[in-house]
C-alpha cells in the first residue's frame, strides 16, 4: 500500500503538468494563433464592481475602467457596507464620470448579493464582473463581446472569462504570483477550454450573459467563492464558457504571507463546497465532460494527503537516520523540479505576448515548487472540514490584503 501512495505521489503532478503543457499548446495554436473574432455588434455592457472597504483602490479603477475603447457600457459600482470611506469616494466621483452608476448599501451581505443587486439595476444583457481593486485593459471588451455575438455561436456563450495580470511586482511573494498565474492557472484554463469545461471563471474578470445567470439562479450567496459556484451551475445547465486571454484584468495581488493564506483558504473551502454540492453529477452521463474536472480535485486532495504522509514518513526515516528510505527520493524531487521548470518555461512562452517583462520574474518560479507549492496542500488539507460543513447564512467578505506598497 506505502508503494502504490508513494507512486502516486511521485506520478500525479508529473503527468498532470504533461497534460496541462499539452492542451495549453493545443489551446495557442487553435484559438490564439488566429485573428480575434470580429466585433459584429455592440451590445450594452455593464460593468459591475463590488466594494468592500476600497477608499485607496476605487478611484484607480474607476478612472481605468472609464478609459475602456468600446462604445456602449456602463459601470454600477456597489458599495458591501464598507466600514471606511469607500461611499464618500464613490460618491464624490460620481459628477466626473458619467458612466459611473452607484448603488450603496449599508449593510454587508457578501460579493455575490452585491452582484446580484447590480444584476437587478443593470441596463445590459452582458454583465461584466471586475474586483475593485483591479481594471480590464481598453481593448478588453472588443475581445470578450464577439464571444456573445458571434452567429456562428448562436447563444450558447454562457460567460468568457479574461486573463488576470499582476500588476504589484515589488516583493518575492508577489512574483512567485505572477509566474503561478501564467504557469498555472493560465496553463490549466486553456487545457479546461479544450477540453470542454471550464472549472472556474476568474471572479477578478469575467462576463456573464444576463440570461444565463437568470437560467441558473445565479450566484449562490451562501458560498464563500461565488465565482467558482456560478460556474459550475452554467455547465450543469450546458451553457457554454470560453477563455479570453487577449482580455486582460490589471489585479492586485496579497504581499503578506497572513493576506495569502487568507486568499487560499478562501479558494479552498470554495472547491470543498463545490465537491459537496455537486457530486450529483455522476447520476446523469450528460454532465460527463465534468467527471473529468470533479475527480481531478478529488485527486488533488488525496494528492495532498498522501504526500503529508510521506513527509511525516521521511522525516521519521531522517530522525532514525535511515539513509536507505531517504535517498531514493533525492532523483525524484529532482525529476519533478525539471518537470516543473518545463512547465513555467512553455506557460511563460505561451504568455509572453501579453507581458514583455514576464521572463525579467522568472527567477522567483523557483521558489514555487520549494515552498508555495507545499504551502497550498496544508491550506487544502485543513479546509477538509468544508466538505462536511453546510453553510446556510450569506457568504460575507472581510478587508482582504490588496498587496499595496
């Protein structure tokens, strides 16, 4: 049995990051190498920016935003019951944006209630969601709306989700996230599309046919990562979801380890819950293409189990001196730092076109698999408890680390 777990410890990130290299290949030379689809219509998009204590980031996205080269839009900023100044700043904006749309409520209730009170007020049949402490790039939306448009698509386009960029880059833990989020999650996001079904929508950049949501109920507002639940309720209803990666989103990013283990435990507990209020998908074989995307998570957490438990092995074995136990692994921590190298250089070749400056941060992708990597598989295995826990009140937010410095 120590065999077959310590196999699968050694072979799941191995030729897990094979299969991402693969798709996100198949992904650029597919999707990314041709021209962007035309812009046939200019539909009204509104723009939706939750807040929640943003006094020194809203002015900044509401400014960047107010700068996007796409004729028809609107921005609705709502305000979660911030603690702070964030209503007075909102509100003295107002006269110098005539886009700016604002809707304050006093008390917190959560991202996704804020975003569904935006839906309720907003003129658009798209809804684009961006975080406040983030912006889409000018062009973004001439790249997002042609998925809605296009007739070739019909309306199947349930959501397209952009391409999230750093934009703090002072600190090493802020470009470890710069390279995790091209080598990673960029990675996996064009292998998901080629495969079919997106796990996720970016929550920080993504847009959302207005009938679709309606279709699915949309967000739950009991969960702690909406994104991640609306997502998985538009796939149910088989609507489609693309990746954009010419729409990129300039974020902010957590520069202290608390503001990150924060972040992560928040992302955890939203994957547990979404295990626990979906595995109802194996009763119908027309929700097949997301067997694939719900046993990779399962997998994922016995992955972290199971490697926890062959540390605790080694550092018995190192306590007992046992060289023999020890040294078989040296080859294969080596094997996967290649492997994982691989991975950041091809998600980095595959990126670079949207971030010149990307390869100047490569450096820091060292320290991923060394200590982030390991750091995140303790975060899932002590959010474990969420796959038990049902959460019956509204999903509210507290101040998160914006990495300002």
């Amino acid at each position: 049995m120590l065999k077959i777990i310590e196999l699968f410890v050694f072979w799941y990130p191995a030729i897990m990051s094979v299969f991402w290299m693969v798709g996100a290949i198949i992904f650029s030379i597919s999707n990314e190498r041709k021209k962007p689809l035309p812009l046939y219509e200019t539909p009204m998009v509104s723009i939706l920016v939750p807040c929640f204590n943003e006094e020194e980031t809203i002015e900044k996205t509401v400014q960047e935003l107010s700068r996007i080269e796409y004729p028809n839009y609107e921005i609705i900023a709502i305000n979660d019951g911030s603690s702070d100044h964030t209503s007075e700043v909102i509100n003295q904006l107002l006269p110098k944006y005539e886009k700016l749309r604002f809707i304050d409520l006093k008390q917190n209730n959560g991202k996704a209630n804020a975003l569904y009170l935006g839906l309720i007020a907003a003129r658009g049949e798209i809804l684009m969601g961006v975080d406040s402490d983030s912006y889409i790039m000018p062009d973004a939306l001439n790249y997002i709306v042609p998925h809605f448009t296009n007739p070739f698509n019909g309306e199947r386009v349930g959501a397209v989700t952009g391409n999230p960029r750093v934009r703090n880059r002072n600190s090493l833990l802020s470009k470890i996230q710069l390279c995790e989020y091209s080598s990673i999650i960029s990675l996996i996001k064009r292998t998901q599309r080629i495969w079919g079904k997106v796990m996720t929508v970016s929550g920080v950049v993504v847009a959302f046919r207005k009938r679709a949501l309606l279709d699915c109920r949309l967000w739950d507002r009991d969960m702690i990562t909406e994104d991640i639940g609306v997502t998985w309720k538009l796939e149910k209803k088989f609507w489609d979801i693309r990746y954009e990666p010419r729409a990129l989103c300039m974020m902010l990013v957590p520069e202290t380890i608390k503001g990150l283990l924060k972040q992560r435990k928040r992302w955890a507990t939203g994957g547990m819950e979404i295990l626990r209020r979906h595995g109802n998908i194996f009763q119908s074989w027309k929700e097949r293409r997301l067997f694939f995307i719900y046993l990779e998570q399962i997998f994922s957490i016995l992955w972290s189990l199971c490697w926890l438990l062959m540390v605790v092995l080694l550092l018995i074995s190192w306590i007992r001196a046992d060289d023999f136990f020890v040294f078989p692994y040296i080859w294969k921590s080596l094997f996967l730092s290649v492997v994982g190298i691989i991975q950041f250089s091809v998600a980095m070749l595959l990126d670079r076109k949207y971030d010149r400056s990307l390869f100047k941060n490569a450096l820091a992708a060292v320290w991923y698999p060394f200590l982030y990597w390991y750091i995140n598989a303790l975060i899932v295995i002590c959010s474990l408890p969420a796959l038990l826990r049902r959460n019956k009140k509204l999903a509210t937010w507290d101040s998160p680390d914006r990495g300002l410095s």
